[in-house]
C-alpha cells in the first residue's frame, strides 16, 4: 500500500507539472536546448568585400566531351548535301553519312534487331540541299527509328533505347523567374516556367514516373532526351526574345522555338505565292507530287510509311485540274479530296495522313502585350500598381490581390491572358485543344502565350489574333487612373476570422489577435492608422480592420500567409455608405446601397455563431 502510495503521489505531481506546462493556455512548449553562440558584440563586422567564397576548378574532361558533342551537333546542324538512295543498305547509308560528316556514325545492331530490322534494310530516298539533319531524321522516320549524339559520333537506334538514354542539363533562368524589382527575400516563381516547358514540350514525357524537373541555383536541372532538350532550348531563346520585344515596336508575328525557322517560314511563304497550273486525269500520286515540286521549285516528300499503315499507297490515282492557284491551295485540295494531309519540316512539305500530321505539334510564343490590360504596358512600375487597383488577376504569372473581394474596384472589361484563352479555344479548332480530348496545349507565360498545335491550327490562331488587333479598343488610361485614385481614397470596413480547429474553435487567442494587429500596423502602411477612421482592432475571434481600399488589399494580402481570411461569402462594408458604382456609363457614384450598420469593435456580439463572424 505505501508503494502504491507512493507512486500515486509521483502521478499527481507529473501531472500537476504537465498542466503547467501545456493545460493552463499558455502554450510554453518544451524547446530543444539552443547551441552556444557567440554575443553578437564579440564579433566583427562584417566587411563584403572580405567575404570568403569557393572558388571551383573546372573538369576538364567534362568540357571536352561537352565540346565534342556540340562539335557534333553543330555538324549536323549545319552541313548541306544532295542525297541519292536506291535500296541502298543501311549500313551503306551510315557509311556514308559518315564520310559527309566527317563523324562516325554507328547502328546499334541489337535494339535494331528487336524489332525485326537489319543492317542491310534497303533504303529509297532522293532530296537535295538539305542539312545533314534534315536528311537523317526524313530516312529514319521512315524505318521508325532514330538517333543519339553522344561525345563519339552518332548511334542510329530505336526510340525504345533512345528513351532510355537520358541525359541531365542545366538551364538557368534567373531572367524568366525573378521580377525585375524583386528583392533578395523574393520567392522565385519556377512552378510558371516548368508548367510552360511540360506542357508545351511533349506532354507524354513527362507522365508519372517519367522525366523530372529540379529546381536549383536559379535554373533547373531536366532530365531528358537529346531531341526534347534541343526543343526546351529553343523554347526558353524564343521566350526570352519575347519578353525583350519593346513597347513602343512591338512585333506581333508568333516565334517558332525550332532552330532554322527562317527557312521554314520563306517555305511557307512561297506556298503561299507561287502559282501552278496542272491537270490529272488518274495519275499517280507520285507523279502528281514530283510535278507540283517541280512546277513550285519546292521539296516534297511522301511519307510511306503513314499511308501504309491507312492502307494508301504512292500510286492512289488523282484526277484533279487546277489553273494558277497557290500551291498551298493545291496541297490542301489534295488532303481534302483524298483524305490525306500535309506539313511542313525544316524546308521540305510532307504528305502524310490527317493522324499523323495531328501527332506533328509545332509550338510556337506568341507575344500578346498589346491585348492585355487594354494595351498599357504592365512593365512600367505606375501600371501594375493601375492593374493591381483595378484588383485583375493571372497577368505575369502573378496573382495580384487577395482571393476574396478586399478592395475591390469596378473597372471596364480588361483582356487578360484567360480571356484570350477562352477566345482562341471556344472559336479555333475547339475539338483540336487538350480540353476537349485534342493534342493541342495552350499556357500563358507573362505577356505570352505558348501554344503547341498542328500547322493549320497555328495559321487560324494567327489569323483571328490579326483580326482582333484591326480592331483596337478605345481607351483613355488617364480618365481610368483618376478613377482609381479616387476609389482607392474610399474606406472600407473588412472583418477576418480566425482559423477554426476541429470542434469549430478559434485557434488564435485575444492575445494571438493582438499581437498581428500590432504587427500589421507596423508594416503596412503605417502611417494611415489614426485609430479613429483608419483602425484594426481584435474582435471576440478575429479582426476588423477600416482603411483606405488600396490599404486594404495590402492588409488582406498579409493576412492571408496566415490564413486569416474573411469567411466565405466575404462581409465587406464601405465606411462612407455607398457603393462603389462602376466605370461604365456614369462611372464612380452610383445610387448607394443600403447597409446594416455594423457594431462597434469593442461590442459583445450576440446570437452569432464566433461573433462578428
């Protein structure tokens, strides 16, 4: 019994310390006893000019492989050559693509031979002047297969291996996610430009379990394949060329991300003008097509392997008369007569089949600056806070204002990137976007939108945004910042509640309460607090603050890092009594609305479910 006694009142006074400790509401939790360190006064000042810092040698060996590899690439890039093939072996090819390259040039036998091919699969092939390139990529589609660069010479393989020969790069981007004000505690926005890249740049590689993007050292770090890393390259040029577009000339032309776009686009201009006569009575599509590039001084080619599997062949006899027309009319009463259709690659035209051609994205950027925002140019530090007033979201990548209605303004209807979405989606091949069951993406990047669609979608999306800017819309900038100015200077009565734990009580105590007023006034405007029009004061379980309504969406964006938010629907009342009226018609000063007059802080609130809230 005196052990029992004992160890009872051993229980009692554990429990009486615990109650001290974590019952009685004061929150005093236990914390890990703090290493040692030096007062602040013993130690020097710091000089920044004395800062130590490491300084890397570089790898020479990586270096020199990075080199031999671009100073493959760049081969391939840039050597042009005619190239005749009549059941010509593979291997011969490879052979030969070696000695114009000046590179060796490989087939990995055994992936080959998984699928049922060898090295002498004869190959039938003519084009002339085309980049080495070009040609290779033209050959193996027709075979299914592909190629590697690696820092030895080029590997010809299956896409299976391809796949599994990944490779890291990084890409900083320092200039794409800081803003040009942004202060040193300024977050970097990455989640904007990794949404652009794996949405924009084969959406398929980068499922679940796929490659992966990193963050780090303000870039990422991609994991991917050497043909999707030439195009993330050329996506991020083709931004940053957007974004550097001035205000005052702005081009409005889209910008492709593909190296020697020049050429493609001079392709798709003498498509555009050059005229052709010609009549067919059943003749062969090969010779239908080897007439049409011949009367255009144009490169066309058959894709075979695509026919085929749609059970077409070269030889579908055409009967069609055509009497000078654009060959790009030419080409497309071709698709639509006989079901086939056609793009463009580097600078050749490909016939192949409707599902092939959708399989063959382009993404293209194209610069909307002067759609948005009505035209104002959002870079100058006056708009933006313009912008911001007027309380729109979605511009930059940004999400100005807080999610609810805290300081609001009345503004006429301003484009803003999701309602060029919405105009390009619903009125543009809407069965061909992602949304509806389509292959086509598009995402907005700051005064940009980034779409990967087919060739001929790409030419309507261009067309309609030509036609909206004929229309420019009237706007006076000064008349609509003088009416913001003058409802900013209204005041606003805004309450917050305080996050609720499970049984439905606050988590935040009168003193909890206190405490943040205290620090809001310190650091948002402080100099509007009078304590008689302008306040913020603790209420039973959460704020009411009455200032300005520029003020207001400063406090409300504050506030909502710590999750103190008004509850759904917000409860925003305006000091003066009245609406806020709008812009259209009679602008500010409409008929004022009716308000239950609110209690005073200090009053005890009744039959309300947490008070004022």
């Amino acid at each position: 019994m005196r052990v029992l006694a004992s160890v009872a009142i051993g229980l009692l006074l554990f429990s009486s310390q615990l109650w001290a400790q974590f019952g009685n509401g004061s929150r005093q939790y236990p914390r890990p006893q703090q290493p040692s360190v030096p007062a602040t006064e013993n130690l020097p000042a710091i000089n920044p000019a004395k800062v130590p810092v490491v300084h890397a040698l570089p790898n020479e060996t990586a270096l020199a492989e990075v080199a031999q590899k671009e100073a493959i690439l760049q081969a391939l890039r840039e050597k042009k050559f005619d190239l005749q093939l009549v059941d010509t072996p593979l291997a011969d090819f490879a052979k030969l693509l070696a000695a114009k390259l000046g590179v060796p040039v490989q087939m990995n036998v055994r992936a080959l031979e998984n699928i049922g091919l060898g090295p002498d699969m004869p190959i039938t092939y003519a084009m002339t002047d085309l980049r080495a390139e070009t040609h290779l990529r033209l050959i193996l589609r027709e075979l299914e297969l592909t190629y590697l660069v690696t820092p030895y010479g080029v590997t010809i393989t299956t896409p299976d291996e391809a796949d599994n020969h990944e490779e890291a790069r990084f890409y900083p981007l320092g200039d794409l996610v800081y803003l040009a004000e942004a202060t040193p505690a300024f977050q970097p926005d990455f989640d904007s430009i990794i949404n652009v890249i794996d949405t924009s740049i084969r959406p398929e590689s980068w499922q679940e379990g796929g490659s992966l993007i990193s963050p780090i050292n303000d870039g990422v770090s991609i994991a991917q394949t050497h043909g999707i890393h030439e195009e993330i390259a050329g996506l991020l040029k083709a931004i940053r060329q957007a974004k550097a577009y001035p205000g005052d000339a702005y081009p409005t032309e889209a910008l492709s991300i593909y190296p020697h776009a020049e050429e493609t686009t001079e392709l798709r201009r003498q498509l555009a003008t050059r005229q052709v006569s010609a009549r067919f009575n059943d003749t062969p599509l090969k010779e239908v097509i080897a007439h049409v590039a011949k009367a255009g001084d144009i490169r066309i080619i058959i894709d075979h392997r695509s026919l085929s599997f749609e059970g077409l062949a070269e030889d579908i006899p055409i009967t069609l008369t055509v009497d000078e027309i654009p060959l790009k009319q030419v080409l497309d009463m071709l698709a639509e007569q006989y079901e086939l259709s056609w793009y463009t690659f580097d600078n050749v035209v490909v016939i192949t089949t409707p599902d092939e051609a959708e399989n063959e994205l382009e993404t293209r950027i194209y610069p909307v600056r002067d759609l948005l925002w009505c035209g104002l140019d959002a870079s100058q530090p006056e708009v933006r806070q313009l912008l911001e007033s007027i309380h729109l979201s979605g511009f930059g990548g940004y999400f100005w204002g807080n999610s609810r209605d805290v300081g609001t303004i009345h503004a006429p209807p301003m484009n803003d990137v999701d309602t060029l979405i919405e105009a390009i989606t619903t009125t543009v091949s809407c069965d061909s976007w992602e949304n509806l069951g389509g292959p086509g993406s598009i995402t907005p990047l700051d005064e940009c939108l980034i779409i990967s669609q087919t060739e001929h979608v790409h030419e309507k999306v261009a067309a309609l945004l030509a036609d909206v800017r004929r229309h420019p819309r009237k706007f006076d900038p000064q008349a609509i910042a003088q009416q913001v100015q003058t409802a900013n200077a209204e005041a606003e009565v805004v309450m917050y509640q305080s996050p609720v734990d499970k049984t439905g009580a606050p988590m935040l105590t009168q003193e909890d309460l206190q405490a943040i007023a205290a620090r809001v006034k310190t650091l948002v405007a402080t100099e509007t607090w009078d304590g008689d029009q302008h306040f913020l004061d603790p209420v039973h379980s959460g704020l009411i603050v009455r200032n300005r309504k520029d003020v207001q969406r400063k406090v409300a964006a504050y506030l909502k890092q710590i999750n103190l938010q008004p509850p759904p629907p917000p409860e925003i009342f305006l000091g003066n009594g009245q609406g806020g009226g709008g812009f259209g018609g009679g602008g500010f000063g409409n008929t004022p609305t009716t308000q239950t007059p609110t209690q005073p802080p200090n009053a005890t609130p009744t039959n309300q479910s947490g008070g004022f809230f």
